[in-house]
C-alpha cells in the first residue's frame, strides 16, 4: 500500500471533502482519504491505494464529484 497525493481544483468545504471523498473509495483499492482545503487555490487530497491508480481514474472520480483534478 502506498499514499498518493492529488490536487483538486474548485473544493471550499465540507461538503466538498464529502462529495470527493466518496467518489474516490469507490476505486479498488483507495482507502484512508484525507482533504486539505485550500481556499485561495487548490486542494491536496492524499489516499491511500493498494497499487497506483490511473489519472484517468482520478480525472473521472473527481469529476463526478464535480470538481477538477488538476
């Protein structure tokens, strides 16, 4: 198991961590999300994965939280 780090565009609250939080664990293997909320920019979100997890995989997790990896 490794941590990775992404960074998100667009997230400013609870709600934010939520909706990404959720769409990541629904990955295989993405376990342990942590959101640090950036408000004058980017976020960094960190997780814990069982191998490395494809951008595009991201990309599309996140957008379907409706935000942007950027």
């Amino acid at each position: 198991m490794s941590t990775q780090s992404i960074t998100v565009e667009g997230m400013s609250c609870d709600h934010c961590i939520h909706a990404v939080t959720e769409e990541l664990v629904k990955i295989d293997g993405v376990s342990n999300v942590n959101v640090t909320i950036n408000s004058d920019g980017p976020s960094q979100v960190n997780f814990d994965a069982e191998s490395e997890i494809s951008v595009a995989d991201l990309a599309a997790a996140i957008d379907e939280a409706g935000y942007t990896l950027v």
